[in-house]
C-alpha cells in the first residue's frame, strides 16, 4: 500500500509541473502493483481491495473498481 501511495504521490507532483507523460506512468505502475498484489500476496487482505477501488474511482475506472 505504502508503495502505490508513494507512486500516486509523485504523480501528483509531476501533474503540478506539467508533465502528463510521467503524471500516467506513475498512476499506471501503481494500478499494475495494486493488481500484483490483489492477485498474490494479499488476495485475503480486504484494506488493499478497498485501496485499488478507491485508486480507481479516483481515476475514474468503475468497472475496474467494481471487479
């Protein structure tokens, strides 16, 4: 969790600068590592279920955070 909040962090930050290509980079590598970690290590833990839907609604991915 704490690594996807870093990566949505620094997007932030380079949204604020302009730069829209490392801004979608970093919110893509998050979105990646949320779906690892779903998919292997945490599949029983429901904080990180409920983190990757909200990362997604903020992104406005609904069908992803339905899923």
């Amino acid at each position: 969790y704490e690594a996807c909040a870093y990566l949505e962090q620094t997007s932030r930050t380079y949204s604020e600068r302009g730069d829209a290509h490392l801004t979608k980079r970093f919110l893509d590598e998050a979105s990646t590592l949320y779906e690892r970690a779903i998919q292997t290590y945490m599949r029983s833990n429901m904080l990180i279920h409920f983190a990757y839907a909200d990362f997604e609604e903020h992104r406005l991915n609904i069908d992803k955070a339905r899923a």
